[in-house]
C-alpha cells in the first residue's frame, strides 16, 4: 500500500507502477544449446596447476544435479591429450631403439645391456625432476624423447669397443676387453657428457617464459645424459662381465655385419678423398652453409609451433548505440550459419559483451565454437576460421573477426600478435583517428592479415549542461536532480525482499518508454512539496556528443589495445608493426605471446654463442691444446644445414622448440667430432700412421659406435616426426629439426671432422713435429 487518497480509497504500488520479477541486468544476454544459459569463465591464479584446477572444476560442477552444464571449452584437454600422446611417443621411442640396436649389434645379450641403459636413467632423471620441483608437462616430457637416442649412445660405445677388442685379440678374456674397453673410451665419454652440459648450462639463465621452457628441457636432458653416463662407466661393463661372450655370429648376423661394413668401408672412402681434397671439401660445405643461411633467412619466426586446438573464438560488434534486441537477432542468425559447418560441435553465444576488452557493450558479442576431435574432422581449425571469417565478412554491418586461442592460454586471447599503442599526449578523438589510421596502414601490409583496434569514439551519449541559477529559481538542489534522474533514468536501489528462501533487490525506475531518447527529459521531473511538478528539461540544455566507449591504461599510459592475425608467422608481423609504429613516431608495447618472443629473440642468440664458447672451453681444458677443439668445433655448422631443411619440410618456423633442437645438435655433432678427433690424435701420436691415414682410420675404427648412435637417436625421432593427433606441431617441429641435424651431422660432420683434423694437425706439427715410426 502507498497511501489512501482524498476519498479514502487506498491506492496500492500495483495501480502506480508495473510490478515485475526480472534480471538483474538487462544488457546482456547468454545462449548455449540453442536456449538461455549462463557463460563463465573460469581462470587460474598464476601460481596454480592448470590440471588440478581443472580437475576440481569438474568435480564442483558435477554436484548440482538440477543444472545442465556443458564444458564448450577447456585448455587443459589440450595440455592432457598432448602429454598422453608424446608419453606414446617416448614408449614407441623405446621400442625402436630397442629394436635399431638388436639390428646392429646381432646379439639379444648386447642389445639387453644396451637398453638397461633406458630404464636406469629415466629413473634417475625423474628423480631429480622430483628434486627441483619440475613437473610432467609438454616440455619435460619432449626432454625425455629426446633423451632417449641419447642415453644408450655412452653403452653402446663401451659396449662395441669390448666387441672389437673381442674380435681383434681372441686371446683376450671378456673382463680384459671390458677393460681396454674402459681405458679407450673413459675420456671421449667423459668429454661427450661434459659438452653436452656445457650447451645447455647458458640457457638456464634466459628470463621468462622462454627461460621457463629452456631450462626445464635443458636440465631433464642434461639430468639423463649424466645418469646414462654414469651406467655406461658402472653397469655396463659389469654386465659386460658377466654375459658378453666371445663374438659367434649366425649366417644373417654375417650378412648385417657385411653390409655395415661395406658402407662403413664406402663412406670412409669418401672421408679420404675428401681429406686428400680439403680445400675443395671445405669450399662446397662453404657453399652449402651460405645457401643454407639464404633459405634459413627466409623462415619464418614464431615463440611456439601452430597447433589446433579444436576451439575458435568469435567476437564482432555493431556500430555503437546499437540496441542488444539488433545484436540478439543477428546472433541467433550467426550461431545456425556457424552449426552447421563441417567440423564444428556445438558453441556458446553471449551478447552484450566484449570479450577481448572485457567490457560490457550491447552492441558487441561473442561466440566460442568448440570444434570436433581432430581424427574426426578433415578440415584444420585454421581452415575452419577462414571458413568463419568469410561468413562474418558477409556482414558489413559489423566488424567481427573469428581467431584461434593461443596454445598457452596465460598469453593472451588471441594466437597471433597482441601490442598496445601509446599515446598518452592525445585526446580521445586524436586517439581515435590515430588507431583507424595505424589500423588501415596494417592492413596494406602483407605480413598483416587482420588488425582489429578496440577503440572507438562513436558511443552515442548526451551532455547535460546545467543552468545552475535556474535550479536557484525552482528551489532545487543539484543533489536533488542528479538523485531524481538516477531513479527515474538509471535505476535506483531501494531495500531487498524475500522470497522463496532467497533474496531479491528492490529497483524503481521509469518504463522504458519514459527513457528512450532526450524527449524523455520533458515527461519526467521532480516534485516539490507544494505538489507542483518540473521536468528535467528546465535544468539542462541538452547537448548529443560522441563519446569513447572505454579508455585503457597501460603502465599508467594512455593507449590502445591491438590485436592482429598475422598473414606470416609472428616474427614477421612483429617486425612490420615495429616499423609502422617507427614510422608514426609512437611506442608500442607488446603484450602475451609477442611479449616473450619478443623478449626472448636477442637472448636465444647471445645463449646459443655462449653454448658454443663454454663447449669450446670445456674442449680445451680436456685436450690442453687450442687447435684440437677447433677442429671440433668447425663441424658444428653441419647440423644447421640439416636443421633448416628439416623446418622447410614441415613449412614450419623458427620457433622455441627449433632453437632447443639447434643447441641440442651442437652437443651431438660436437659428441661425434670428439670420438674421431680424439682416436685420431691418439694413433697419429703413436707416429705409426700419416696425418691423413691417422684421420681417415679414427672414422672407420668409429664409424660404427657413432651410426648407431646416431641412428638411435634419428629413428627414436620417427614417433615426433609422424605424430598428427593433439600437440603434434610441437612433436613434429621439434623431430624434423633433429632428425635433419642429425643427418647431416653425421654424415658431412664426420667426414668434415677427419678433415679439419688433418688441416689443424698439419698447423700443430709445424711447430711440433711427430716421429714416424719405420714400418
């Protein structure tokens, strides 16, 4: 009840007012299943576990058994399906190594020795995961893919040298041959180990989130490399004691073992030929690296690898003013076009929201589509959102962009190039046209796909200007109209109610039909005592002006937010926008994804130089000698040539994972010129063999213990190189780059590796000559 009139009737709310239970809100709206829902988003505190979050999630939602609750998207399905398919990757590693060494070396025994080796250090190098804290995800898990080829190269060394000594002194009992065996191999052991520590020990230093994947993958490397090492020195030949037996090889052993030495025999014909040549050698590996530098320079750059992760995000909006009832109805159109796509699942709908500014505007929307499983659909979710793309293009009424999530969610919300553009001198509409133009300069550029500003100052909006004496005149305060529009325009809170068990806010506010538009302003005013009323139009001129429809800081300065859909890879759209911002004379600062790639770039080169100086240091303090670690070192540049076209036959780019392969392959090309270099030495000292034939009999005596290492650890990369399910851009980025290093690596590395010997051995006898002994 309000009150009773003059005759004593008693008038009640209902015959003054529309009495109505309705949302809270009413400029915004959210769909799903082709009904009304509610949207949330769920994010994880930085220093929380993704896995677990999400594992709690699911179980919270699963409790309310009234509600329908559909998961549309969930980055850690991502995460989990791809460290279940490389933890397949690493058990096929296994297997195939496994294998690959049976086939070499014709003897179960050997082979069993051998792969002790696996279990022995994955042990070990999940122990000091434990130890340090580092997690099961992504990068420790490709660590250990990787490690796999690499952690039975120490025994099998040890391993075929006792087999020869068996089979060039029989007279020799297995524990002799086990200890020559030791003698022969402890220093290029010990020297392989320490080199490959010594490439990974810069990057534990990297800041960042590229710090962050560096040092996780270095250390679980390093960790195997020290553990594999340690068995090869200790179990190895204490099983080699006790069940190697003298070499008794069957008809298809014979023929294995014949065809590896006719090859052996081959490609250390070649390596004398080429020692007989060096400058000529030298001069078309010259050619070969500046051809390689060409084509390499022309890659792409990217922080990560492309990967589908079966989610695409909508976002679009319609010119500012636009009513929510307008964008509602283009949604529900664009959700049944969107549906009925091949390879979309289902998706969720919300209006009157922003999502990538995170603000509340009726002309906006957003639409998250959740793709099918990849095995389930022929089209990638980068075809699918050009598909999307080209049914928002249809619409000129609105701009609306479809795009990728990022493979690392904390980075951002869109996969490609997020910055911010500074311009705290400006005022907004200066700010306003300063964004269209930068904008439009971005389009034109070829290396840009899509710029999309989230700025703008077309928000329809009235100015009030206050006739402060007039409301002296009608015996008004301000307080008074800035509290009576407020009630009648913008709602005002009165007290709360029960109902139902649950509490319910009280709002009074004019029908919409008495707030539309200015006219309004006329029709509604203040009461005063005396019972006269005057509307709000007496107390203001009314002016329409355009307004922004947010404005955003960034580091306390004025700017705006950008986000661009790159045409190339990143690297390349990063370089075009820094050039355009040079030109405009303005700053940028990047953000997410182009922040770390950003930050990482000078970095990773300065790390790579200083893995190749610590290696070369560590080189001469185990030779003490100057010129022989240069002879080592010189064949680096081999597993570049293979590095490159591994990444140009994936059309991939210059990404993290590439890199950590690059200063992975230094290691190993540095492993493999240290067992022929330092053999080479050792037999060119004991003066019974020219400088040439010393080079040239070190890879034939070597040839086999660094084939099969090598192609231990090429064909346990087959699984990474193959992989096509979820994560497989980063399996197949980081395999082909390896798999190409390590061609090359072996291949022109060895041979390059007996040359360099012969050119630095001939400098280092000038001045200290070698007696060669009377044959």
């Amino acid at each position: 009840m309000v009150r009773s009139d003059e005759l004593g009737k008693t008038i009640f709310l209902r015959d003054i007012a529309n009495i109505e239970l309705g949302s809270e809100i009413y400029t915004a709206n959210a769909y799903g299943e082709n009904a009304d829902g509610a949207v949330l988003f769920i994010y994880k505190t930085p220093e929380a576990n993704a896995m677990d979050v999400a594992s709690g999630i699911k179980t919270l939602l699963a409790e309310p058994s009234d509600y329908q609750i559909k998961t549309v998207y969930d980055a850690t399905t991502f995460i989990d399906g791809a460290i279940y398919n490389v933890l397949e990757t690493l058990v096929l590693a296994v297997a195939i190594v496994s294998l690959v060494t049976l086939l070499f070396m014709q003897n179960f025994r050997l082979t069993l020795i051998t792969v002790t080796a696996i279990p022995v250090s994955l042990i070990g190098t999940f122990a000091v995961m434990s130890g340090l804290g580092i997690q099961i995800n992504i990068i420790s898990m490709f660590g250990l893919v990787m490690a796999i080829g690499i952690v039975v190269d120490a025994a099998i060394i040890v391993i075929e040298n006792a087999e020869h000594q068996l089979h060039e002194h029989p007279e020799m009992t297995v524990k002799e041959a086990v200890s020559k065996a030791l003698d022969i191999t402890f220093s290029p052991i010990i020297a392989s180990m320490l080199v490959l520590l010594a490439v990974f020990t810069p990057s534990l230093f990297i800041p960042g989130m590229a710090g962050t994947i560096y040092s996780e993958f270095g250390i679980v490397l390093c960790a195997s490399v020290v553990v594999s090492t340690l068995v090869a020195l200790t179990l190895t030949p204490a099983l080699c004691a006790l069940f190697m037996k003298p070499p008794k090889k069957n008809v298809i052993a014979k023929s294995v073992e014949w065809v590896i030495t006719q090859k052996i025999r081959a490609f250390t014909g070649l390596a004398w030929t080429a020692t007989r040549l060096p400058i000529l050698t030298i001069a078309l590996l010259a050619g070969a690296l500046y051809l390689t530098v060409e084509r390499g320079a022309s890659l792409p750059t990217g922080l990560l690898p492309e990967e589908d992760t079966s989610a695409i995000f909508v976002v679009g909006s319609f010119p500012q003013g636009t009513a929510l009832s307008k964008t509602d109805e283009y949604l529900a159109s664009l959700t049944e076009q969107l549906n009925a796509l091949p390879g979309v699942s289902t998706s969720v709908e919300a209006s009157g929201f922003n999502l990538l500014t995170n603000t509340a505007e009726m002309s906006s929307f957003m639409m998250l589509l959740s793709l099918d499983e990849m095995q389930n659909r022929a089209a990638s979710d980068a075809a699918i959102t050009e598909q999307v793309n080209g049914v928002l293009a249809s619409n000129t009424d609105i701009q609306a962009f479809a795009f990728k999530p990022p493979v690392i969610p904390e980075l951002g919300m869109v996969d490609g190039v997020n910055f911010v553009l500074l311009a705290p001198e400006l005022n907004p509409t200066e700010l306003y046209q300063l964004t269209m133009d930068f904008n439009t300069r971005l389009m034109e550029d070829e290396r840009i796909g899509l710029a999309m500003g989230q700025f703008e100052v077309t928000k329809p909006s009235m100015k009030l200007n206050i006739k402060r004496d007039d409301l002296l005149k009608y015996g008004v305060t301000f307080a008074d109209v800035v509290t009576g529009m407020q009630t009648h325009f913008g709602g005002m809170y009165i007290n709360t109610f029960n109902m139902g068990g649950r509490n319910y806010k009280v709002m009074v506010q004019n029908d919409p039909k008495y707030r539309l538009d200015p006219e309004a302003l006329k029709k509604t005013g203040l009461s005063k005592s005396n019972g006269t009323r005057i509307t709000y139009d007496k107390f203001f001129d009314v002016e329409e002006i355009k307004v922004p429809n947010f404005i955003t800081r960034y580091n306390a300065e004025q700017g705006v937010f950008i986000d661009v859909i790159p045409s190339v890879a990143s690297g390349q759209a990063i370089e075009a926008i820094q050039e355009l911002a040079e030109e405009f004379g303005y700053r940028v600062e990047f953000t997410g994804a182009a922040k770390e790639e950003v930050s990482a770039g000078n970095t990773v080169a300065i790390v790579m130089g200083l893995a190749m100086l610590i290696t070369f240091l560590v080189l001469v303090a185990q030779y003490e000698s100057w010129l022989i670690p240069l002879a080592i070192m010189l064949t680096v540049p081999t597993a570049v040539i293979g590095i490159v076209e591994g990444v140009i036959h994936i059309n991939g780019n210059i990404n993290i994972l590439t890199q950590l392969s690059a200063i992975l392959l230094i290691g190993m090309t540095v492993r493999n010129a240290i067992l022929i270099v330092e053999f080479a030495k050792t037999l060119r000292d004991e003066g019974e063999l020219t400088i040439k034939q010393a080079a040239v009999q070190a890879l034939r005596l070597r040839a086999r213990a660094v084939f099969m290492t090598a192609f231990s650890f090429g064909v346990g990369l087959i699984p990474l190189m193959l992989a096509s399910a979820v994560g497989s851009g980063g399996q197949q980025a980081l395999g082909w780059a390896s798999f190409g290093g390590i061609v090359t690596a072996t291949f022109v590395g060895c041979i390059m590796a007996s040359v360099f010997f012969v050119l630095i051995q001939q400098i280092r006898e000038r001045f200290k000559p070698v007696a060669i002994q009377a044959i």
